[in-house]
C-alpha cells in the first residue's frame, strides 16, 4: 500500500466515523435534480506528503495523470480564466457562454504588481525569491481576492501556496517544501486531483531552481464527502492497493513556462478501475 492510498483510506473513515452531518441545514451546493447536496465534513484535515519518498497518486483507482498537469498548467503557466483553453470539461459548468469562469484562479495569477525589479505577478513574484532569496518567509501565492470575489463565478477552493526551503546535513541541494491551503474540498472528486497536481508543482518549481523537492502539506479546512458519495467512498477505500507509481520528468527543462504535459509520465502504475459517473453538486 502506497503512503497515499493510507493517508486517503484514514481521512475517508475519519471523515465517515466521526464527521459533521449536514443533513437538514442550509447549504449552498444543489445537485442537478435541485435537491440539496449535504454532506459529511471534517474541520481542519493536514496530511503530509514527502515527495522524495514516493509520488502521492493514490492506486485504490487511477487518479487523471495527464489531465490534472494540464489544469496545473492552464491555472499557473497560461494563468487563464477561460475553458476554451483547458483540455478538459471539468470547469465547464462554472464558464458562462464566451467561456470565462471570471476573475477567478488564473486570471489571479497573472495580476500584476511592484516587486523588485518592476512589476510581477504572483508566479514571477515566487520564481523571483527562490533564485535570489530562498530562504524568504514570503514566498506564496493567494487568489481569494475579496474585491473580485463578486466577479467569480466559483470562489477559489485551493487558494493560497506557501512556499518554504530547508536544508539538510549531507544534501548538495536546498530542499523546496509547500502548503496547499484548501477552504473547501469534495474528497471524492477532487482530493487525490489536487494532491497530485500541487506535488507535481513542487517538483517543477524545485527543477528550475536547482533545487530537491521535500515535502507538501495539504490543510483543507472543510473536508467532506457528499451524501451521494458515501457509498461510492465505503466500496472504493475497501479496494486492493499496490506501490506507489514512479514519477518521472524531463530533466532537460529549466525553464518554467517551457513544461508542456508530455514532459511528465507516471511509470509502473498499477491501480483499481475507474470510479465512473460520479455525480458533482453544483
């Protein structure tokens, strides 16, 4: 069993077991029927992943490799608002008819402000202090912006990266660690996807800085599992595990913006079937 498979099949129970039910309160989401999507929820979720022992892709059913760098990419390197851009329908019922989701998650990104040497945005802004001042307490991204809150058509549910680097006794490298802060997160649609994109994150920006990735911290305030994913999640964390998939690369690319999607590959990745249809509350 792989440290992922572990960590999601815990958080899963836990959630379960010990959870708060919200079965009869007031609550935003609907599902496509109108009917209100409850769910069962967990305050303050932190799972810790170190990268440099395995890559955090769960096996218990295949987590969308591919799919989920292309988000990564169209959100921090395209830093695009607009799903005509996105290889994927996952933002399709949050776009309105031209495609833009608003102000929202890589419209953010590419803001600009004075920093140094003139005017960044937020990616440049962390690309900057990693090659000049890597051992900066200030080296994170935030798009929950309330003054465009209004403006977005989904509040940002993975909203700020924090971006931390150590050393260790024998290592020639510095050591790039991270926390995902998430206000919010469907563990059955979204956990492993985010987890997978911000450790592939980590291993992007630690190439290009001439460093050794470490360690991602994953905080979600509200963890929780639908009222129509319950069983779905009972059957899927009582599945066959295997080890973990091995991660791999380009080494050749030193340039942020030059990843594209084919320069990364999961190898020897075995895993359960498809969990297929999920419904998602909107």
């Amino acid at each position: 069993m792989s440290m992922a498979d572990k960590i999601f099949i815990d958080m899963c129970n836990d959630i379960i077991n010990n959870g708060t039910d919200t079965k009869g309160e007031k609550v935003r989401p609907k599902w496509e029927d109108g009917s209100s999507a409850y769910t069962i929820k967990k305050f303050g979720v932190v799972n810790r992943y170190d990268l440099r022992k395995e890559f955090p892709a769960i096996t218990l059913r295949r987590t969308g490799i591919k799919s989920c760098i292309d988000e990564l990419l169209w959100i921090w390197q395209k830093k695009s608002n607009n799903v005509n851009e996105l290889n994927s329908h996952i933002w399709d019922s949050w776009a309105d008819k031209e495609g833009s989701i608003g102000k929202a998650y890589g419209y953010q990104m590419g803001v600009k402000h004075v920093y140094k040497e003139g005017n960044m945005d937020q990616i440049d802004r962390v690309l900057y202090d990693l090659k000049h001042n890597p051992y900066s307490r200030r080296i994170m991204t935030n798009i929950y912006v309330h003054q465009d809150l209004h403006e977005m058509n989904l509040y940002p549910c993975a909203y700020s990266m924090t971006f931390n680097v150590t050393k260790e006794e024998g290592c020639d490298k510095l050591i790039l660690n991270g926390i995902l802060n998430q206000r919010s997160q469907d563990v059955l649609a979204a956990n492993n996807w985010n987890v997978c994109q911000y450790a592939v994150l980590l291993h992007m920006l630690a190439q290009v800085s001439d460093m050794q990735v470490g360690e991602l911290v994953h905080v979600i305030a509200d963890a929780h599992i639908y009222d129509r994913h319950v069983p779905i999640i009972k059957e899927l964390i009582t599945r066959p595990t295997y080890d973990a998939p091995t991660f791999k690369m380009n080494p050749n690319v030193k340039d942020f913006y030059d990843f594209k999607v084919e320069d990364f590959v999961l190898e020897n990745y075995q895993h359960g079937p498809q969990v297929k249809n999920i419904p998602i509350a909107v």
